[in-house]
C-alpha cells in the first residue's frame, strides 16, 4: 500500500538521513521496502541500506526502545525484544491461530507452493476451510494454477506471514529449521545433494 506523506522530502536534503528514515518508518507502521524507501526519499539502493544501519546503531546508542529489523523484504520499526514483558502490550485486533491453523500454514510456508490435496494427503484430513481462513487473515495468498489435470490452486505465503514471524524471507525461515541427526549423517555418507523440496 502506497503511504502518502504530508510533505515532500525529496527537497529536504538538510535532514540527518537517520532521522528522516526513523520518521518514515514510524509513519508507515509497517515494514517498508526499500524501493518505496528510495521513492520517498529519492536516496539510492547503496544510500538507504547504509542510512539503515546508521539508524540500528543509533538507536542501540540511545539505549531506545525500538530497533529496526530487516524483516518482509523492508526495514521496520519494532519494540525490542527484551522489552516485551515489561510493556505487557496485547492487541487486541488480532486472532490466535488454532493448533491445525498452525500445522497447515507450516506445510504451506514449507511445501509452497503447494496444492489443497498435497496438504489434505499430509494432514489425513479436510483443510478446505482453514486454507479459507488462512487468506481471510492475510497469512497464505493463491500462487496460481498448477499445470495438472483439474488445474488446482497453489498456495505460498504472503510477505505478511514473513512480518508475523519476524523474518525477511522464506531463505531465512529455512536457515532455522534443524536437520535431523539421521539426514546429517545420510548425507555425510553420500556425494550427491539430498532431494529437498523447496
């Protein structure tokens, strides 16, 4: 979603990059990426990376109570971590997803993209309804049409579920699964790639 500002910043170069960057943010309420990043400031690529980091260091500096993350894609303004349990903030406007709203988004961020019958063949059961529910919240999106009889849908994640976790993409959700003692040594023995589906 395209967010209007209520000026335009592209004159304003005598800003301190770190302050214009921690403004925009803040304005956003959500990760930003940095091509919108670019368009808003008319910064480069190379400029908006750099002024990001400037920005985490400045913040760590001042011992505030935000940090950024690298997260969707984008850069976003959080609350740190450590300062969760003292805040003790609940929202209100979300829904905790039920243990099989869990366990089909997981297939769906792991298997994607992936049809309704592959999930149903792992689950045992019906999932026509939290697939529903699961684009209704914005978690999982429709990829498209897969290219077999029937033509079924696929379905991936959204970059919404990447802001839920905290993390800026699905190669770094892969980096947190772990390998199974008994996949590390079956590959320890072989000199081929194991088949992993993506």
């Amino acid at each position: 979603m395209e967010i209007q500002l209520p000026y335009d910043i592209h004159s304003k170069d005598d800003h301190e990059p770190t302050a214009v960057l921690e403004a925009l943010l803040f304005l956003s309420g959500q990760p930003m990426k940095v091509s919108d990043i670019c368009e808003h400031t008319g910064w480069t690529v190379e400029r908006t990376n750099a002024t990001a980091k400037q920005l985490e260091t400045v913040l760590a500096d001042l011992r505030s109570g935000l940090t950024l993350i690298h997260v969707a894609g984008g850069y976003q303004l959080v609350t740190k971590p450590e300062l969760h349990e003292s805040v003790q903030w609940v929202r209100t406007d979300t829904t905790e997803l039920t243990p099989m709203g869990l366990e089909v988004l997981a297939i769906v961020a792991f298997k994607q993209p992936v049809t309704r019958a592959e999930i149903e063949k792992l689950r045992g059961v019906s999932s026509e309804r939290i697939l529903t529910g699961l684009i209704q919240e914005g978690l999982i999106i429709d990829l498209g049409r897969k290219d077999s009889p029937g033509r079924p849908i696929l379905y991936g994640t959204s970059t919404y579920f990447l802001e839920c976790i905290g993390m800026n993409s699905l190669d770094e959700l892969a980096e947190h699964v772990p390998v199974l003692t008994e996949e590390k040594n079956m590959d320890a023995g072989s000199t081929s790639a194991p088949d992993i589906e993506k």
